[in-house]
C-alpha cells in the first residue's frame, strides 16, 4: 500500500467510467475484511443515475462531489438481511437493540475502509462522507432502506482529476499510549498541536473565520454545541425508527 | 494488498519480536486515514507487559489471544484530546453527545482497519476482538481512559504462528444494491446462504450446539437477544459515565 502515504481526499473526478467489473472486484475483495461471527453485517447502495445523486445530496449539504462523481456509494449497518435469514430458518432474531447497531456499524465500517484502501492503491480517487450520520432519515428515504438498515458511510468514487497537497498529520505521541492513557499537560498540547496551528492554511482558515485561533473555528463554525446536539437528537430519533431501541 | 484476498485472523503468534520501530511505522502509515475535519479523534493504547494483558483478558471473555499475543492494542474513540486543546485555546468544546461519539467512533474504526491491511501486508497476524464494546467498562478502568475516550476496537498482534483457512463469505449479491435497497425474498435467502450453510463447518456447528440450523446457533446460542439486550445496556451507561449524552 504504497499509495497510502501520498492519500488524500479527491473531490474532482475525469469523465473516464469507472466499470462495474473494476467495483465489483473491489467489493469482493474487500468482504474479505474481518466481520463479527462472518455474519457481514453491511450493505452498500450504488448510485450511479443522476436522478440518484440528486436525491442525496442535500442530505450532504449539496456538496459538488456528490452529484459530480461517477458513482456514489452508500454503505450501511445491516441488520436486517441477517434477521430476514434467521425468520425463514425458525429463527427468532434479537437485533433491534443499541449494542447489534454498534456491532453492525463496526463491520460496515471496517469493510469501508478496506474498500478505500484498495481503490487508492487501484489509482481511483475517493472523498468520505462524514455527512453520513448528519441527516440518515434523509438518506434512509432516497435509498428505500428497510428497517434494521442505517447508513454509516458514503464514498464519492472515481478517477482523479485533482491532486491536492497530503493534509498534515499530528505527531505519533499525539495518539498512541503506552500501558495506559496518559494526559496531556498544556505544554503536551503546545507541543502537539504547534505544527498545525502554525500552517499557512491553517492561518487562513483562522482569518477567514474571524476567529482568534484554529480550536475556535472547529468549536464556533464548524462542528458548534449546538449542531451536534440537534444532529445527535436527530440521529437517535432515526435509529429508533429504524427499529434499534435506545 | 495481494495478501487480503488470502486474509484470515491469527490467534496463534510466534514468539518473534514486534518491535516499536515496526509498530510505529504502521501507526504512521495508518494516520492518512481520512479523518473529520482531520481532527484525528482516535487514539490508541499499546499493552506488552504481561501484568496489562490480564488485566485486559476478562473484557474479552479470556480469549486465550490476549495473554498470548506480544501485542494488544486498543483504539479509542477520543474526544477528550481535541476538547482539551479547545480548552486550552479559549474555545468551548462542545463534543460530550451521541453524534461526537459516533463521529469519533468512525475516526477509529477507519484508522483500525487501514493497520490491519498494512499490518496484514507486513505478514503480521492479527485478530479483531469484537468483544471490546460487549463490557467496555473494564476496559476504561484497565487502561485509565478519561472522559470523552471509549474503547471502540481491539486488536491483538504478533507474527503467526497458525495457517487457518481463509473464511467462507456470501455472494456479492448479498451485499450490494443497485440505486435503491432491494429487499430479500425468501428464495434470495436461501440462493445466498446456500453455501454458507452447507459447508462442512456450519454443518459441525449447528450439530455441537444442538440447533435446527445455522440461524439458530447465531440467534440461541451465540448471539441472543437477552445477551444483546443486557450489554446495550451496559453500553449506554458507560458511554453516558464517560460523558457522551444520550
């Protein structure tokens, strides 16, 4: 995986197809992916129909990539095939619970990042999604997803026909803890963020926002209290409706 | 990633060396994994010492893997980094709700599964514990976890000392939709779990457990709705005990 250290997000993509035989090989691959009890439990909508597109994107904010990539894929925790087998086989399935969508977001998960894995290192350009889990009635409906059926993640997929600079990245020490959790001192915090607060974008970001420093444009502008609470209440409402009782 | 479509999970580890130099590497190579806002809400604690993998082994139903791995380690959705640097930089952080936890979930499942294909790539062995968020309480207090940090994916790891059999998975057809969720009929069902349930090993498993079908051994015995139940529970008060609202 080569590819990898020089991954970024491509939101432009070429008018060259992306084939269904190339996808298919991809998805395939992929259900490699280590899944709870080989149950595999997660699906994935296809979106190719501009009529599709358009369906879903304001539930992405309307953002470009979404109506312009080639292919949009919706992949979703599944709980529902799995329950469809156990009812025909006299079975009496118990999946409508917390725990079974954490569980089956977890595989979805999993085999979606398997998935853009390979189709970087295929040459093909992808953008995540994290609207996802903003707006899942809104998703739910276009796709027709049954109960039982969440969306977790959305991959916009084609030939590059960008490239952009590789984000930066924090320090390891930011990360990765030996034994046990250590906290971060004000100086740790210093130190670990400096490189990034100290990014021409980052200043940019910082003064197009009108803000005094980078952790505010995240806290007042981008992901504020406010939005989160409303989108958190959203999204229980949405999994309860989805048969996962909370 | 030739190795994937040969992948399997790895219980059984040699008693060669993972060394921090490779360790590190791989932590590095897997932080170009796309990330909200590349805000990197993840981190992950590395268990060696013998004294912190017992302390792990009852969270994971004393699967053998976790005494006997050289490696244990455990990824965290963490939003008390990031909330920390907001505090630090007069910023109001506002991340102690179910979307944040969601959105720091994906963060760390994402990056995980990017080290399992290097790691797997590298000719390291692994095994993916889905137990971690069965009783992840033991594991906050095994590992120290503050406030806004839970325990999302575990992994142990060493070089391999088994060869098991590459698992059975179902058909694409299963799995993928075309525009729109297409929903199962009861001969969809039986075409795409033919296979699965005539394998020798289904067979054996149905036959040890005393079950009708493979269904059953999931639904009565493996995975049941008490036990789901229970542990949903038990999900929700830790996740509500480390500050996500729900």
């Amino acid at each position: 995986m080569e590819s990898l250290n020089n991954r970024k997000s491509i939101r432009k993509y070429s008018s060259r197809e992306v084939t269904d035989k190339l996808l298919n090989r991809l998805f395939s691959e992929s259900e490699h992916t280590q899944t709870m009890g080989n149950l595999q439990l997660y699906s994935v909508v296809v979106t190719r129909s501009e009529e599709g597109k358009k369906k879903l994107a304001p539930a992405h904010f309307n953002q470009s990539m979404v109506t312009e990539a080639p292919v949009v894929l919706t992949i979703c925790a599944d709980f529902h095939r799995t329950s469809e087998w156990c009812n025909h086989r006299q079975a009496v399935p118990g999946y409508g619970n917390f725990l079974s969508f954490i569980n089956a977001s977890i595989d979805a998960l999993l085999f979606t990042q398997t998935f853009c894995n390979l189709a970087e290192e295929e040459g093909l350009g992808y953008c995540y999604l994290g609207t996802t889990v903003y707006c899942p009635q809104m998703i739910i409906d276009a796709l027709k997803l049954p109960q039982l059926v969440m969306p977790v993640a959305t991959i916009t997929l084609g030939w590059p026909a960008e490239n952009p600079p590789v984000s930066d990245r924090l320090p390891l020490g930011a990360i990765v803890h030996q034994e046990t959790y250590s906290d971060y001192s004000e100086a740790d915090i210093d130190r670990l963020y400096s490189y990034k607060e100290n990014l021409e974008e980052s200043k940019h970001f910082v003064e197009i926002n009108n803000k005094k420093n980078l952790a505010q444009v995240f806290t007042d502008i981008r992901y504020t209290k406010k939005d989160n609470e409303l989108m958190s209440d959203g999204m229980i409402e949405t999994l309860k409706k989805q048969g996962f009782k909370i």
